[in-house]
C-alpha cells in the first residue's frame, strides 16, 4: 500500500510546484518517474522542465471521460498517446499527482449535468432542464441542459473517496493528492477548515483518506522595493504548508492536519519544523518534509524498546516462549 498524503489551499499557494518538488523526490528515493493527473484548469507550467526531460508524465482529464479515467486509473492503468489505457509500468514509475480533489468532483457534477445523469437516487424528473437554440454551420440546433440533484452532490464524497482507496492501494511509494481550501460547521457547529470537497463532513473526514494531510496558508507581508531611484511599499503573498492543525491567526478558523510519523518522532518532526510548519521555496519544500519522515522513520528509538517484548511478557505471564510453542 502506498504512503499518501493531501496538500489543500486556496489558489497560488503553489500547490503545482509542490508537485514539482514531489517529483525530484521520487526520482531521489526510487529512480522513477512521476505520474501527474490533472482535472485544474490552470495547467501544470511549474512543472513543464521536469515534463520535458521524462520526470513526470502528465495527463489531463477530457471533460467528456472522467468517471472512466478515474476508474481505469484507480485500477492501475494510464493513458497512451493515443488514449488507450495500459497497465501502469511500475519499474518505471515510482509515485503519482492528482490535481486535484476540488476539480475532479466539479467535472463529475458537470458531467452528469451535462448528460442529464442523475446517480443520487432521486427521479430524474427532479432534474431542472432547459433548452437553448444555437447556429451551427448554417443551421439552427437546439441545446438541451440539465441540473444535477442534492443527491448527486452528496455522492461525490463517495465517489472521491473510492478513487482515493483505490489508488493508493496500488505499489507506488507516495500518492500526493491536491484541493482547495472550504470553510465550514463541524457538527458542534464550531466553524473549521478542511479540503473543498462537496458534503458537509467531508471538511473533517476527507483528511482521515490520506496519510499526511498539509494546509498551505496564504499570508501578507510588506516590504520595501526601489524602482528607478524611488522606494516603494510592495505586499507579497507569502506561504506556509502546516502539518499541524492550527488555527488561523487573523480569523480564528482552525484547519485540519496531521503528519504520518509514529507518535515517538512527533517531538523530532516539531524540532525540524518549529511551529509544525514549513515554507516551500521555488527549489524546495515538501521534498524536503518527506526527506525528513524518511530520517525520523529510519531510526530505531522506539522500535528498539519494542524489541523482545513477547518474550519479556511470556516470562512474566510464565508461558512457554512463543517460537518453542509454535515448534511443538
């Protein structure tokens, strides 16, 4: 099973650029390349030096093939030039980008809107339709368009997390998933932060789908600049990727995170990244964290006071130890 993880943010909080540094991970720890499947509208340019060389392969979702490509891709399959799907050639590829949640569960409701599906058990007589006449070539058509229900919105959290199982149910070593960002009520009606996915207990159950869940907050900042001799205040968007729940300073909003690290190596994780956080640069960022979970997993700490425990408790208990039992 493949280690995963979710990076959520709002739009230019360099989410795409994370994925650049994803892949020179994978290349540093596997070899491999990097797969990317891509539903955002902005494209993939952080990461079109790495396309060129063969580092990451990437594909975008045709509006009209996204329940099948999550299917096929969810199973271990991958595109060809020439669409066809093919098993995923695992000694060449070592991990895989979805870009993004957010994006995929908007083509899926505006596929089934666009087809006049309706999938959330309610009658398609529920669906809201109407019709637009329109010239084409010369001759006048008629365009027919269709809602989708309450039912189809409640389905997509289903949905997503299906692929999400699947997916990192397969041999890769990391599975990265990206979203927007959503406010919203838990069910205390407390106000929380969590991935933007349809469905209200998606804000605090989406995060449990994934390994490593990351916040990237957005923040200000001035500074001063000269341009031709004369000195000017600037705001730049700054970021910081939280892996530790926190709260956000100007609105009291808390968002959801968590790092995967054995409780023993939290303290280690907290000394590596004061404030559980972490500011990716346009070189590095979360390579970096997962270069630091590869360190603190790798040492021994916790798993050496583990090490004879059967045998310690079968002396106390005065049972025969396990291994002679299991001779006999």
């Amino acid at each position: 099973m493949a280690r995963s993880g979710v990076i959520y943010g709002s739009t230019g909080s360099y989410k795409t650029t994370a994925a650049k540094h994803f892949a020179h991970y994978i290349a540093k720890r596997t070899g491999k390349a990097t797969l990317l499947l891509s539903a955002d509208g902005g494209g993939w340019a952080p990461c079109q030096p790495e396309i060129d060389a063969g580092m990451i392969c990437a594909y975008r979702i045709s509006p009209r093939g996204v329940p099948q490509t999550l299917r096929k891709v969810g199973q271990g399959y991958w595109p060809d030039p020439d669409n066809n799907f093919c098993p995923v050639d695992y000694e060449k590829f070592g991990g895989i980008v979805v870009e993004g949640w957010t994006s995929i569960a908007v083509a899926l409701l505006r596929y089934l809107s666009e087809n006049g599906i309706d999938i959330g058990g309610e009658s398609r007589a529920k669906l809201g339709t109407f019709t637009a006449r329109v010239n084409v070539e010369g001759s006048e058509i008629s365009e027919k368009f269709w809602s989708t229900t309450r039912g189809d919105y409640g389905e997509m959290p289903k949905q997503l997390n299906s692929f999400t199982l699947n997916l990192t149910s397969l041999p890769y070593e990391y599975v990265l998933f990206t979203a927007l960002d959503k406010v919203g009520e838990d069910d205390t009606r407390s106000t929380i932060g969590g991935p933007d996915i349809p469905g209200k207990q998606s804000l605090y159950s989406a995060p449990q789908w994934v390994g490593d869940c990351i916040h990237a907050q957005d923040y200000q900042t001035k500074r001063l600049v000269k341009v031709k001799d004369v000195e000017m205040e600037v705001v730049e968007t700054l970021v910081r990727y939280h892996f530790v729940s926190h709260t956000d300073p100007v609105t009291g909003i808390k968002y959801h995170c968590k790092p995967r690290v054995t409780p023993e190596k939290v303290t280690a994780l907290y000394a590596k990244f004061p404030g559980g956080f972490f500011e990716p640069t346009p070189e590095h960022g979360f390579d970096t964290y997962l270069e630091a979970l590869d360190e603190l997993n790798a040492q021994q700490g916790g798993s050496d006071a583990l090490k004879g425990w059967r045998e310690k408790l079968d002396a106390k208990l005065g049972r025969k130890p396990a291994a002679v039992a299991a001779a006999k």
